[in-house]
C-alpha cells in the first residue's frame, strides 16, 4: 500500500472510530440503515454499533426482491427479478442521526456486491439527475411538505370530537405530542420550519427546510421516522396513506423546486410573469408536460386516485397559477412572505410516492424542459374546473396511470427501464389486489402501508 493510500486508511479509521464514539456517548446501540423501495415502503436492516465500519465497508445483505417487494406482503417478480442474487444496504457512518433512545439511523444505497450502485437504487438516482443538474451550471434546492393523519392504535379515528382546520384547540390537545417531536427532530437533526393541524380529522402538517435533492429526500424519511416514533409515546399512530378514511381530506406530499445559476435564481429576477427567467419557464413547462407520464410514479398507489380529484386541493389539473392550489403546479414568488425565494410546488406527489424517485422525476423533468428550451405554458390563475382554457385531463386512475408509465419513453428516459418496471410491477400488483374493492375495504386494508 502507498503511502497516501495508508493515509487515507488512517484517516477513514480515524473518523469512524469518532463517529462510533459520539454515537456511544449518546447513548446508541442499534444503528438502521434504510432505503425505500418502489412502491414507496421503507425497510431496514440494523446492526450493533461496533458494527458501524461493516455496514460501511461490505454493507447488509437483501435480496434483489426487496425492489419489488409489495406495499402489502406480495412479491411482484419480474422477469429481471427472481429468487437469485444478492445486494448490499451501504451506509456512511457520518449520515447516523439519533431517532429514538439507543437506535440511531442513516439512509442507505442499494448497491450490489463490488460496492456499485444497484439499477434499482432509487437514492443513487437522485444522486445522478442532481450531479446532472451541477453539470449544467445549476444549484437545486428542494423543500418537503408532509401531510398525515393521527389515528388510534388500533387503527380507527385518533378523536372523535368535532375538528376545527387550523385551530388553536386542535393543535394544543396533542401539544405533549408536538413538542415531544420538535424536540426529537432536533436530537435527530431534521430542520423543521413549520407545524400545523391540518384541514382533515386528525391531519397534521410538518414542513422541512430546503436542502439539495439527495438531502431532502433523506429529510422526508427522516422525518416519516421521528413522526411515528413520536406519536407512537403518545398513545397514537401516524398514516401517511394518501387517503387515510374514505370520505376525509387526503394527505400530500408537495415537494417545492427552485433553480438558480450563476446569474441568480431561474424563477424570479427575469422580465416574465412574476419575473420567472426564460430557463425558470423552461423548468416550469418541462415539469407539466412530464405530469401525464409521470403521475405512476407521484401518484400511482391503490389509494392515490381518491385524494387527486378537483376540488381537493390536490393539484389534479395539468397547470400551474400564482399561489393556485388547484394547479398541479403552485407558482410561489419572491416576496417578503417567501423566505427561501420563488419556488415552484408540485402538488400532486402524496406519501405513496417513493420520496428518491419523486424529486428525480421532478427535477429530471424541468432539466429536460431546460435542455429543450420549452416556452412558458399560459398561467391559469382561477380554478381549472370554471377556466376557459380547458386544462388537459391527467390520468388519475390507477390503471391508466400505471399503463401511461409503462409505455413511457420520457419515464425510462428520466428513471430507467429498470426501475420503472419494478414501479409498474408493484403497483400492478395493488390493482390485482386491491382493484375491485370499495374505498372503505382499501382504506382499512392500506391505512399504514406507508407508515414507518
């Protein structure tokens, strides 16, 4: 070995004996390492914390079926997915945060045996379309919105009184709650901004600082941790299901965009609307004309077609409005009330969506609308239903929507073939299953399919 690889020996040993130290003194014992596969479920491996360095260096084992395991306890093998082979869950030590007394957690690459990053590795892809976006002389900042719903333990309502959206009473009956996972999000590093009750029965709000894309996603899973955990001290469960309780307001997942290059950020500063740039409108339009394709992988569960319907504020039409929460794109301007700048919302995602592969298609989306120089489509400022302008109709229903991605060249351009074939198994596996049931039986039956 030379003398610089012995260097750089010492110092990986060095910084992994310190993180093993820290994480000892705060008491650790268990450490996870996670990823989140297509149908949008996170599954985890643990080991003692003296084997950190291993979790680094040769990684966990998992079949290559965990890529299409099921959001129930189905396996939707494919023919490049069998009963052969084997992967590795690698973590980097430095990534390990606190999320409950004596566990610490880190989000994991799949990668297979040699340490390379797996064609089903969501992770790795969002790694590659932000690498991809740099390329381009571009910055990206993404910011997360989850919505979920409070339910009993035994999986019926959390309360049964009367619920008022918003309100001071509502927020401050489950304040032990709320202050119990601001506190636990801080110990775990995740950067809140704002909590809130929501519109629906039991619905809460958690809103995350912007950060780069692989960031923000490992923020929503996070996030989806620390939530549960919390919850779960306080006598309740958290669903993150797109549509908790047939007949009840749904659960979102927005992810917000801003791009800037070095001239300053591509939504504002410029001479269009609301000073969006040319490259700004070419992100914008490359986004909405994606939506068709991509509304399998934002929205694409068993469950997802009861939330996305006009009306619900879901974003179910294919356009975007300054501050138009009926758009399936939000125009948010730089002003005084925005802190972090102009941003564009999509609205549509829900909790369903596997957070890796929504913010690859979100960004890879408004990069490819970049590339190509697309015009700025015509605002439609008032609600979609009552516009003259007639936005197109979008594939909501399962079966067309998974159909439309499994025949989409932009969707393999954006994804891969690869894992939009694991992303259309398992979700053809829900519509065999679930397909013919009544909103009520689905509900109950996926209520915390998603719940980490």
């Amino acid at each position: 070995m030379s003398v610089v690889g012995e260097a750089e020996l010492q110092s990986e040993t060095s910084a992994l004996a310190s993180c093993v130290d820290d994480l000892r003194g705060k008491g650790v014992e268990l450490v996870a390492g996670s990823i989140t596969d297509p149908a949008g479920v996170t599954r985890a491996k643990y080991v003692p914390l003296r084997r950190l360095g291993d979790f680094q260096r040769s990684g966990m084992g998992v079949s290559p079926s965990w890529s299409v395991f099921c959001v129930d306890t189905g396996i939707a093998f494919t023919p490049s997915i069998g009963v052969a082979g084997d992967l590795r869950i690698r973590i980097d030590p430095a990534d390990v945060e606190v999320i409950e007394e004596g566990i610490g957690w880190a989000p994991g690459n799949l990668t297979d045996q040699a340490g390379d990053p797996a064609p089903l590795c969501t992770r790795s892809l969002l790694a590659r379309t932000e690498r991809a976006a740099a390329d381009l002389g571009l910055s990206v900042r993404i910011g997360a919105e989850l919505e979920c719903t409070m339910i009993a333990p035994d999986g019926s309502p959390a309360s049964t009184e009367a619920w008022s959206p918003y309100g001071v009473r509502t927020s401050l009956d489950r304040s032990a709650f709320l202050v119990d996972l601001a506190a636990t999000a801080e110990r775990a590093g995740l950067s809140i901004e704002q909590i809130h009750t929501e519109y629906g029965h039991d619905q809460l709000e958690v809103s995350l600082a912007p950060a780069t894309p692989v960031a923000a996603a490992d923020a929503v899973i996070r996030a989806r941790i620390v939530l549960g955990r919390a919850a779960s001290r306080h006598g309740l469960r958290i669903s993150f299901a797109p549509v908790p309780f047939d007949g009840i307001a749904g659960n979102g997942a927005h992810l917000h965009l801003s791009l800037a290059d070095e001239q300053g950020p591509l939504l504002s500063g410029g001479s269009g609307p609301y000073g969006i740039r040319p490259g700004g409108g070419a992100a914008i339009a490359g986004v909405l004309a994606a939506l068709p394709d991509l509304i399998g992988v934002y929205a694409g569960s068993a469950l997802s077609a009861l939330r996305l319907k006009p009306g619900n504020w879901a974003g179910a039409a294919a356009c975007w409005g300054l501050e138009n929460r009926e758009a399936a794109l939000r125009f948010i301007a730089a002003t005084p009330g925005s802190p972090h700048g102009a941003n564009a919302e999509l609205k549509l995602i829900d909790p369903s969506a596997n957070p890796y592969l929504a913010a690859a298609a979100l960004l890879g989306s408004a990069l490819r609308g970049l590339r190509a120089s697309l015009d700025l489509p015509e605002e439609i400022p008032e609600n979609p239903a009552h516009s003259s302008a007639n936005p197109p109709p979008l594939p909501t229903a399962q079966a067309e929507a998974i159909d439309v991605l499994a025949h989409s060249d932009l969707a393999a351009e954006l994804l891969t073939p690869a894992i939009v074939e694991a992303v259309v198994a398992v979700r053809r596996h829900e519509l065999s299953t679930y397909g013919d049931r009544s909103p009520t039986e689905i509900t109950q039956a996926l209520r915390l399919a998603w719940s980490c």
